[in-house]
C-alpha cells in the first residue's frame, strides 16, 4: 500500500463545506466521485479538517492509499484527468507519495485562516469579503488579537454540540492590515474549533466599533459561554491559507 497527499485549493461558495453529507454537494464528495471513477475503484479520502458551508481554501491537503503505486508519469496523469473531470471552482496542484503513517488532519502542525472585510462596497470583491460599513479602530482590534494569546481554552468561539474532547487550541498568529481598502485577519493555529474563526472575527469588530472593551473581551474568552461572544461573520469571507506539515513526511 501507499499513500498519496492530494493538494488542492477550492471556492467554499456551492458546497456544503468539505466533509461529505448526505443530500448535500461536498468538496470530498466531489473529489472522491472523480478520483473513483477514473481509477475504476471505490476511493476514500481524509482531509486536513472540516470547513464550514461557503468557506474556501486556498491551500488544502487530503490523503488516499492505493494497493499498486503509481509512478512520475502516472501521477501526472492522474493529475490531468482529475483536473479535466472536477468543476472549475476545485483545483488540484500536486499528488505526491508520502510515509504510509502520515495523516492529512492529524499529521498537520498548523493552519492558517485569513478572512478578508472589505471597506467600499465593490462587485468584485463581494463574492469573497465581507463588506462593513462605519469606522473600526484597527488598534483596538490588534490589542484584542494579543489576547488571544494569553489563552488555550477557545469554547467561547465554538459551535456548541461538537464532537471534540477538547477546546484548546494554541495561537501563534494573530493579526489585522489594511491592504486597499480591505482589512485582512490573519489567524494561525495548531487546530481549530468548528466556526471558531468567524466567531472570533465577530467579536473583535465589536470591539473595533467600541462595543467591546479589551477588558470584556478577556471576560467573553473566560466565561466559555459561547453566547457572550459575538456575531458569526459571513463564511464567504474566510479562507484556508495554509497547512503545514513537518517536512520529512514526503516520500522522494
């Protein structure tokens, strides 16, 4: 047997997120439907996580095993065919071998989630930020983004009735830049909770609009009640930027 790392990037905005459901279009649905059909066999994929309905990734990973290993030459053809078969808002970058232990979720040692918050409204940026009209105050919001920092337990930010044992997560990235008339929120952790991102986001705009101290925003985080946290942005503003992994994990 042998593993294979599929790296792929999609637009989150027709599917019901990444994991497959019943009734529902799924970007593993999808990508298991193609990689099936084209080598005539039944294929089970894993990915690096969940990502809500509407949410897009630029860079996600998956795994697959296959008893007969394919060469160069056959994983560039697979490549092509996968390619040819998906729809254009799902793309495949790279299949390569990997060491049969390694995990597209549980091997990963960090994400990288950025959601973008457009300042003018603008056609072309709709379908992938959030416009928010009024002011913000980006210090306050930074000040809040360091908080962040200071705590493991997130049960806050998460949606209730999940399946996890627990809600810690470590932050090692928190940060907003104005980059033309968009605000950009770099968020970056070892996991993530379901709709913890967004919730997050929410929160601190309330605290860039005044709504929120830094001081209540501590105590939202510290109440794990996720009813005291804020609104849960709009999933079309978030992406998945990154997934990293420890570099040994690639089979040369």
């Amino acid at each position: 047997m042998q593993r294979y790392f599929i790296k792929l990037a999609y637009d989150g905005t027709n599917y019901h997120g990444w994991q497959s459901q019943e009734n529902a279009n799924t970007v593993q649905s999808e990508l298991e439907k193609a990689l099936s059909t084209i080598l005539s066999n039944k294929i089970e994929i894993t990915g690096a996580g969940r990502t809500d309905t509407g949410v897009h990734a630029r860079e996600y990973f998956a795994h697959f095993d296959l008893n007969e290993p394919f060469d160069k030459s056959g994983l560039d053809n697979l490549l092509y065919r996968l390619n040819a078969i998906l729809s254009e808002d799902i793309s495949i970058f790279f299949i390569f071998p990997v060491r049969n232990e390694t995990h597209a979720r549980f091997s990963a040692v960090s994400r990288t989630y950025k959601y973008y918050i457009s300042r003018k409204k603008n056609p072309f940026f709709n379908k992938y930020s959030w416009n928010v009209f009024g002011e913000l105050d980006i210090k306050k919001m930074n000040d809040a983004s360091k908080v962040l920092f200071e705590y493991i337990d997130f049960t806050s930010f998460s949606k209730l009735h999940t399946d996890v044992k627990t809600n810690n997560c470590k932050i090692m990235q928190a940060e907003w830049n104005e980059e033309n008339n968009m605000i950009v929120f770099t968020l970056k952790a070892d996991r993530f909770l379901r709709n913890m991102v967004r919730a997050i986001v929410g929160t601190i705009i309330d605290v860039g609009k005044g709504k929120v101290s830094i001081d209540e925003f501590k105590n939202i985080i510290e109440s794990k009640n996720r009813s005291e946290a804020g609104y849960s942005v709009p999933a079309k503003g978030l992406f998945l930027d990154k997934v990293e992994y420890p570099p040994d994990i690639i089979m040369l």
